[in-house]
C-alpha cells in the first residue's frame, strides 16, 4: 500500500499541491500499485480539527480518482476524528477502500464504523495503532469482532518505529493464525528497521506493507517504497513494480521537500527506544519546562508507565518525582522493557 500522500503529509503540515497529488497518484498507478492512500495524515475530517490540509478530503479524492487508473483509492480514519457523514462523501467522491484506526485499548469504537463503512461498498481495513501496547494475543482477541464486523485485513502497526523483527513477526504470525483475514503492518522509522521489520512481516505472512517514497512521514518516516520493492524481490517476492520507475517520481516530487528526514536524530532514538508516540512531544515538553527538567528524560521515564496515551496528570506525576530527585542526567534505564511493552 502506497501512503506517501496520507503519511507523508505530516512531513510536509499536510500541504501537497494539487497538482503534485494527482501527478503522484497517477505515476503510482502506472507504476502498478494497487492500493493508494491519499487524505490528511490524521484521516478523514480531521482537518476540522487538525492543522487543516491545503486539499479538502473531497477534494483530494476527485483528484486521486480521476488519476487512479486501476488502482484503488482510500483514505485513513479514526473514529471521533472522523464522522459516519465523512465516511459517507468519500464514498460518493468514488473512493474504493477506507482503513479504520485506533489506539488498541479503543479497537472495540471502531466497529460501527466498520460496519458501516463495509455497508457503503467499502473494502475495509484496520489498523492497531501502537500495537505494542498489548501482546499479540491480546491484539488477536481484540481483532476478532473486527473482522466478524467487515475488516478484510488487520494491521500491526509500529507508530514509535521501536519494535524489532522478531517482534513483528511474531505479532503476524498470532494474527495469521486466528484470523480469517489478511494481516498487514505498518512500521516508521526511527530506528532505521522499517525496511527490515516490513520484510519481517511479509516473511511471517502479512500480505500487506505501508510504504512512502524516499520514506517521507511523520516523525522517523515511514519504510521507504522504491527501497523495499528492492528489498521484496530480493527476498523472493517480486511485486511486478519497477522500483526505478518510482525511484524517478521521488526524486520529482519528494526529494526537494525541505522537512525530508535522513537518518535517525537523538529525539527520534528516544522515541524508538522508549516506544513514544511523537504525537505527545509537545505536551511532555511543555511540562518539563515548568518542571526544570530536561524533557528527553521525561519521556523515557513516562514511558516507563503508558505507552499508547500518557495523560497530563502522568506526565505532571512523573516531571514531580524526577525534579525531586535533583540532577537528572540523560540515560537508558536498563530495566526499560519488559517483555514487548
């Protein structure tokens, strides 16, 4: 699944031209992708909410369609971000598949909107986000009902890029087995694994992986499209793209991006390692600013407690006990993981 127009618009503040989202829309058509992702980053309607996108959803999803060829178009959605009406007129736009997402404690708000999303003629996917929040097993129980509500594939996915490959294969394998679905993953960067957790996943039998050209996403990126096709016939699994091909639309249109991540910075270590969502780093930064202390430590220690939405009060707890402590200095506790969480 090609996401370089949902995922990589956070590199971006959601800001692609038209003219750039059909040009690329229709280069990956061409290309041979068969599933392509377009809308805000934060999914349908959340530019209401959100840093708003220079597209409208609608808008977006005419340009994709009329470029799509034979690929199929879709967008991500989150319930509360996103309203059965959203779902509703991205139908009516033409759109093909819609992929519904929440944090894995909230998977059972997701299924109205699944049902609802199978019953407008939708293909219909989900995602756990921060699926290393819970053991496989406990993703399993929750991907039960899903499916029986209409999800044709759930996806592992690995929002801080911290997991590893035998972690991720392992999440794969427990979904392929007690699942009549498809089973995909979704992996960022931050650790540079990305590439080598999404073959981890093919190899244990997803048949689905997130990808963005020249990796372009939010925080440490994404697996990188031109890479990974590479990387999958190398392997064994030949997708029938060629990878130069769509090496050339990069080079077009995401190269120059001036937000274009190369490498892995300190804070993206931080977040790979301690398994922190970048989506919070604003509200544990401001905390410890007013606690006086620096906030690389406060993550690390906040992750110690919640990993899939640490709340204000948390944070605040945690800055508390760290300023009491006097002089904090920057480390990686050794007792940080135990087991996947």
């Amino acid at each position: 699944m090609e996401c370089t127009i949902r995922d990589g618009g956070y590199a971006i503040d959601f800001q692609w031209p038209p003219d750039e989202i059909e040009q690329i829309v229709r280069g990956l058509a061409e290309a041979g992708f068969e599933y392509i992702e377009v809308g805000h980053g934060l999914g349908l309607g959340a530019s209401r909410t959100f840093t708003p996108a220079r597209c409208s959803d609608e808008e977006m999803a005419a340009l994709a369609v009329a470029a799509r060829g034979s690929a199929k178009i879709g967008a991500f959605f989150i319930p509360g971000v996103g309203t059965a009406d959203d779902l509703r007129r991205f139908r009516d736009a033409g759109a093909d598949f819609v992929r519904v997402g929440t944090d894995v404690s909230k998977s059972q708000s997701s299924l109205e909107f699944v049902d609802l999303a199978a019953s407008l003629g939708f293909q219909v996917f989900y995602n756990f986000m921060k699926s290393y929040a819970e053991q496989p097993f406990e993703l399993l129980q929750r991907a039960i009902p899903i499916v029986e509500h209409g999800a044709t594939t759930v996806s592992v996915v690995d929002s801080a890029g911290g997991m590893l490959p035998s972690q991720v294969a392992a999440y794969v394998e427990v979904l392929k087995a007690g699942l009549d679905a498809e089973v995909g993953f979704h992996g960022h960067n931050n650790l540079l694994l990305a590439n080598a957790n999404s073959l981890a996943a093919v190899q244990a039998g997803a048949s689905v992986i997130d990808t963005t050209l020249l990796g372009i996403g939010r925080g440490g990126g994404n697996a990188q499209t031109e890479t990974m096709l590479v990387v999958l016939e190398k392997a064994g699994y030949p997708t029938g793209i060629n990878p130069l091909q769509v090496a050339k639309l990069a080079e077009q249109f995401v190269s120059a991006k001036p937000t274009r991540l190369k490498g892995a910075n300190e804070l993206e270590l931080i977040y790979g390692f301690a398994l922190f969502h970048s989506g919070f780093t604003k509200r544990v930064q401001d905390v410890a600013a007013a606690y006086g202390i620096p906030y690389q430590e406060l993550i690390l220690e906040v992750s110690r407690y919640a990993k899939e939405h640490p709340s204000q009060a948390l944070i605040e707890e945690v800055a508390s006990q760290l300023q009491r402590r006097g002089r904090v200095e920057i480390h990686f506790p050794k007792f940080f993981h135990k087991g996947w969480n």
